[in-house]
C-alpha cells in the first residue's frame, strides 16, 4: 500500500511530461501502421526500409532543411532503395543501373509519369500537356512533337544560338566579372524564347524574365501553401507574369503582318502539326504549349551551362584541347557562322558536353506513379506510391565509370567509351525508355554552340575560388551565384590564345 502511494506520488508531477509522450509514440506507431497496411498484401516481398516520419508531415520538413543530404543519409543506412513519406506522398526513393532500366523499361506498364502537385499545378495548364500525358496520348504528342526537334529546324536554330551567345560574351568581356549563373540563365532564356516560340527579347526584358522565371522553377517542389511569403505563392506570382508575357507575344504575332519567314519555331510547328492531325488548337493550349517549351527548352540547359563554365574553370587544360579541336576544324575564326554538320563533327566538344552532364546532371531524378505492384531487389514497390528514380546517384555510383569524382571528358572518348560499358542506363541526364527527352539534341546544340563561342572568344575564371559552395537542389548551382570573370582572347595568327598563361585582367 505504501508502495503504491508512494509509485503515484512520484509519478503524478511526471504526468503532464508522460502524457504528451505516450500521446506522440501512439500517433507514430498508428501512422506505421497506416503506411505498413497500404502495402500490396497479394506481393509476398516486404516493402524497403526506411522510415515515414511524422504523422501527415513525414520526413518533408528533413528533406526542406537537409537537402540532398536526407537521401544520402538513407542511402547510406538503408541501401540503393529505401522508403519515406514526402511531399504528402508515401514514396520509395531507387538507384543503380538495374534497378533504374526496370523502372524506365516499366513505363505504362508497371509505372507511370508523375510530379508533385505543386510541380504540376505551376507547369500544366491544359489537358493536351506534352510533360504530363500517358499512354495513346502521350504517343500522340510525342510523334507530333519529333518534326520540331529533326534535322532541319535545329539547323535553323544554330544562327540564333550563335548570334545570342556571341552578344552575352561580348557584355561578360566589357563587364568583367558577371554571376555566372544568372548570365547562363538569362542566355538560354533567351536562345529557348526564340527556338522555341521566336519570342524576342531584349537585354533588359531577358534579365527581368529570366529571373521571373527562375523563381517559379526554384519553388516547384515545395508545400501546396498558396499563402503571401511562401514559396508556391512566389512561383504562382512568377508564373502569371510568365503567362501573361507568352499570351502577349502569341497576340502580337498573330497580329503582325511582318512575320519572320526565314525561321520557323518550335511552338508553330507544333500548332501546324495539330491543326493537320489532331484538330484546331486554341490559344489556351498554345500558351499552355509555349510554357512547356519554355520550361523543357530553358531550365535544366541553363543549369548545365552554369556547370559548363564552373567546371572548364576549374580545368584550363580540356579548354585548350577544346580550342585545339576548333583548330583542326578550321572552326576558330569568331566571324564564321557555324553549321550543324560543323557542330557534330567535333569529337572532343561532345565528350565535355556528356562529362558535364555526367558529374552534375540538371535534373538529379525523376518521378514515378506505381500502377502495377511489382519487386525490385526483393522489395515490394506498391501500387499508388510515388517512386523516385536516382539519376545523379546512379550516374555517380555506376561501375563502368572510372573515378567517377574526377572531371575526365576522355572518359568518353573512342578509346575508353566508359558510358558504353555500362549500358545506356549508366548514364540518364536525359532518361531513357519510352519517355526520354524528346528534345536533348537541340539541348546538347544549345551547349556545344555556346561553347564554342566562349572556347574561342574569351577566357574566364571563378572570381571567388575560395567561397565556392555548390548546392544539388533543386538544380546544381552555386550558392554565391557563381561569379566569373572573363577577358576577351588575344590570339595568334593560327586562332591559339597567346595569354592563356598570363592572370586574367
């Protein structure tokens, strides 16, 4: 009896503490429960480990503060394929070639494209959605949208990337130091604008939409909160800027009477492809269209052209072997329009196109709808999770790569075809499958041209080495912006930079 007095006189100031435990540690362990029952009871395999988190939030708030960090945490303790419960959606996170080419292999039959609902409520604007379509429909679009990206329009774009890019080196030269990073991004704007809906722009509005642009993009993958300072409000403010601007511009040129007959962009011939096989389509679709172009056109090649400059800093020497290579093609003179042919010929400027998009790939992974349980690794991937598929882990990770930290563009070269040895799902910056990038020819010309354009204009450098800090989410960038300096080339009679071993001014 004294015993029990005494137990209760102990514990009584402890109740408002233990409470409030018990409380938290029920609610946990019925959220693993709700998680654990959603599993598919006809698939014998267990699900992967991992953790959910807490109840509704799961581990959403680790991946905000953690970055790329939380999945490498996980991978670390739980192995190529782990689960975790984010952005509202119980999901399994998978990486490695064997695993990623089921996935891939899997499209519409075992899986299906699909995006978090901030992602898809900022992109899709109509039905008819090239990013967001399935199955027939998916195929529909994809054969109506292969005549933009043939032969003969990227030939007619190389003028534009040519022209644009030459006019942003000229600027860093005057300018000295630059944000690498903002340049890339107001650049390529630019350059997708005009491939893409031969929208113009001029400096100051490219700057201005450029930026719009990117803060809709860095609030993508955020919490559905449409509420003043959050990061979906910010990106749905940005994107009715965007918006308005493209339906502008669609007005305008529908109105023009001097239209620019010697180019055709991607978002007419689009229209033109509809209208024959597939019925009129309206304005909302083509602005619809056009943001889609813009985003798929834009966004993940700015950011590969930012590491471009990042990386080629870092590494003079594959610059000179770069400007070499201009030299054998007779290719270093900066009043030569290019060509395509010409482009494609250059052996060398391909590999350190492919290694850049190797080591830091602008999209770090892609996302899945389960429709069809099915085992990986002897891990059941239920139906109605989201599946994440690792592209940056899987390019990093994969064997056939040797020393795969080390920037080495030789890597793809004839002689080593590193990339072949593992097959084509060893190296993803554009996916695989049925639903890869339908435009990554043009988005690897866009690359090479201004490449070739710096390689044989100018020099650059990083301005601040010593604070550099590169950041994976939600794309690869710099977290001071990437600031460069550049000087324009002082060359010798046979095109070769006779400064390229003295300090930038």
């Amino acid at each position: 009896m004294m015993l029990s007095v005494l137990v209760c006189n102990i514990l009584h100031p402890l109740l408002p503490l233990i409470l409030p435990c018990v409380l938290i540690a029920l609610a946990l362990k019925l959220w693993n429960i709700y998680n654990e029952n959603t599993r598919d009871t006809r698939c014998a395999a267990p699900l992967p480990e991992g953790s959910m988190g807490l109840p509704f939030i799961g581990e959403t708030i680790q991946f905000i503060i953690q970055g790329v960090d939380f999945y490498r945490k996980k991978y670390l303790r739980h192995g190529p394929i782990f689960k975790t419960h984010i952005i509202g959606k119980p999901t399994i996170r998978v990486i490695g070639i064997e695993n990623v080419s089921t996935i891939l292999q899997g499209d519409g039959e075992i899986v299906e494209p699909y995006y978090p609902a901030t992602f898809r409520t900022i992109i899709a604007s109509q039905s008819q959605s090239i990013l967001f379509s399935t199955g027939v429909e998916h195929e529909r679009i994809r054969k109506l949208t292969s005549k933009v990206f043939n032969h003969s329009q990227l030939s007619a774009s190389v003028p534009y990337i040519q022209k644009y890019t030459d006019e942003a080196i000229t600027r860093w030269c005057l300018n000295g130091v630059v944000s690498g990073q903002d340049e890339c991004h107001a650049l390529l704007f630019r350059i997708a604008s005009k491939v893409m809906c031969n929208f113009d722009y001029d400096e100051m509005e490219t700057k201005h939409l450029s930026r719009v642009y990117k803060t809709m993009i860095d609030n993508m993958f955020c919490l559905p909160i449409d509420l003043p300072g959050t990061g979906f409000n910010k990106a749905m403010k940005a994107r009715g800027i965007i918006l308005s601007k493209i339906e502008a511009n669609l007005k305008h040129r529908k109105e023009a009477t001097n239209t620019d007959l010697d180019f055709v962009d991607a978002l007419s011939l689009l229209a033109q492809e509809y209208d024959e096989n597939a019925g009129a389509v309206n304005s909302q679709c083509l602005t619809g269209f056009a943001l889609e172009l813009l985003f798929a056109g834009h966004t993940s090649s700015a950011t590969a052209a930012s590491m471009m400059l990042l990386y080629l800093a870092k590494h003079p020497d594959v610059v000179t072997k770069v400007r070499e290579e201009l030299q054998e093609f007779q290719l270093l003179d900066r009043g030569e329009p290019l060509t395509l042919d010409a482009v494609s010929n250059l052996r060398y400027l391909d590999c350190v196109v492919k290694e850049v998009l190797r080591i830091a790939p602008p999209v770090g992974a892609g996302f899945r709808k389960v429709i069809k349980t099915f085992e990986l690794a002897g891990k059941q991937i239920p139906v109605g999770w989201t599946l994440i598929y690792s592209i940056r882990e899987t390019q990093n990770l994969a064997p056939n790569y040797c020393k795969p930290e080390e920037f080495d563009p030789d890597r793809f070269l004839p002689s080593r075809q590193e990339d072949k040895k593992g097959g084509r799902f060893s190296f993803l910056p554009f996916g695989a499958g049925p639903r890869g990038c339908i435009g990554k020819q043009l988005a690897k010309l866009m690359l090479k041209v201004v490449l070739i354009e710096l390689v044989k204009s100018c020099r650059w450098e990083l301005a601040s080495p010593a604070s550099l800090s590169l950041k994976l989410l939600p794309m690869p960038h710099a977290a001071d912006g990437l600031p460069l300096r550049f000087a324009e080339l002082d060359c010798n009679a046979n095109g070769l930079d006779v400064d390229s071993k003295k300090p930038m001014p």
